[in-house]
C-alpha cells in the first residue's frame, strides 16, 4: 500500500512511534522508486491487519481506504475479506457493478 508523507506523520504518531522509526521498521521504497509503501507480509497480506481487522484503521492510508470501492483487483474476493462500502446511487464500485435504485443496493449490472 502507499503511503504519502503525511500518512508517515499520521502512522508513526498513532503508534506512538518516530517517523524514522516507522519508516526503516514499516515501510519500504515502492517499485517505481517514487515513494514508500508499508511492507507485506509473506502471503502479500498487510502488516497492519491483524484478527480481520486494520490495526491502524483511524489513520489507514487513502489506498487503504479507498480498496475496494475505487481499486480493487480480479479475484480480490476470494483472498480479501474488504467489503465494499456502498455509495450514493448512480455512482459505481471499481469493479463497473453500479449502485442502483433508492434502496442503495448494487444492481449487479456491469454496464
């Protein structure tokens, strides 16, 4: 996952942490080298979750917040435990499946 700078500050304050500690223990340089990422655990899974719960989930990076609604990826479902958050109707989840009616149900409908 991404993590800008002020998400470091955030991070790091919310664990009670120094950022530089945050930073060498937590993160890593991303592959396009143009900023940090908090590291995996072996399975890919987050550091962060634990129990299927985010451990930092006040100050979770936007990434994080905004999986899986506005990015997720094929298959996601069969690994992840996310559950999409619904939003206004008309608008659609990441995955083309729109939200529909005045009920705020997903329709189901890719187009």
């Amino acid at each position: 996952m991404k993590v800008s700078a002020a998400e470091v500050t955030a991070i790091a304050g919310f664990l009670g942490m120094e950022e530089q500690a945050f930073v060498d223990g937590y993160t890593r340089l991303r592959a396009d080298r143009l900023g940090l990422s908090i590291i995996d655990r072996e399975d890919h899974s987050c550091i962060f979750l634990e129990g299927g719960g985010c451990v930092i989930n006040a100050v979770k990076p936007q990434q994080c917040r905004d999986f899986p609604n506005k990015w997720n990826f094929p298959g996601w479902r069969q690994v992840c435990e996310a559950v999409p958050v619904m939003v206004s109707s008309g608008e659609r989840y990441a995955d083309g499946h729109r939200v529909g009616g005045t009920g705020g149900e997903e329709t189901g409908e890719g187009d």
